[in-house]
C-alpha cells in the first residue's frame, strides 16, 4: 500500500511538471508542445522548461504533507529527483 502511494506521488508530481512546463515552453517558443512531442526535440530548452515546470510540485508536496500522506510527499521528491536527472541528461 505504501509503495502504492509512493508511485502514486510521482507520477502526479511528474504529470503537474510536463503539465507546467508544457506552458512555459509554449510561452517561450510559441511553438505547441504537443504537437508532434516538440518538447522532446529542443533538448536544452525542454529542460529549462520542465525544470521550471517543477515550482508547482513544492504546493503539491506541501499538501501532501498537510494531509498526512507522508510517501505521497516522498513521491514528488522522487519525481524531483528524476526531473533533475532528465535536465543533467538533455
């Protein structure tokens, strides 16, 4: 059940960033993310996008602590973790 939650914090945390930063990287390119995956062919700007797109995850980590869902929170760090790797990678 716990690593139910745990996977259930890092998916949302990693939806809510490629949401996020979907948005940015439309406002700085002007181009539509979701067409054709663009957000995968600018390799240094998607990750600009998508780190900027983490800010989000701080009030989701938050309310997962106020609501007492202790592995969900760890989950959105884990989703941290894994977009800090992806920025490092691009």
């Amino acid at each position: 059940m716990n690593i139910l939650k745990l996977f259930l914090g890092t998916i949302i945390g990693l939806i809510v960033s490629f949401i996020f930063g979907s948005v940015v990287f439309n406002f700085l390119t002007g181009v539509p993310p979701f067409e054709n995956l663009n957000v995968l062919n600018y390799g240094s700007l998607s990750g600009k996008a998508l780190s900027i797109g983490a800010i989000p995850n701080i009030g989701l980590f938050y309310l997962f602590l106020n609501k007492d869902n202790y592995y969900s929170a760890r989950g959105v760090i884990l989703s941290f973790i894994i977009i800090g790797l992806f920025v490092l990678l691009s």
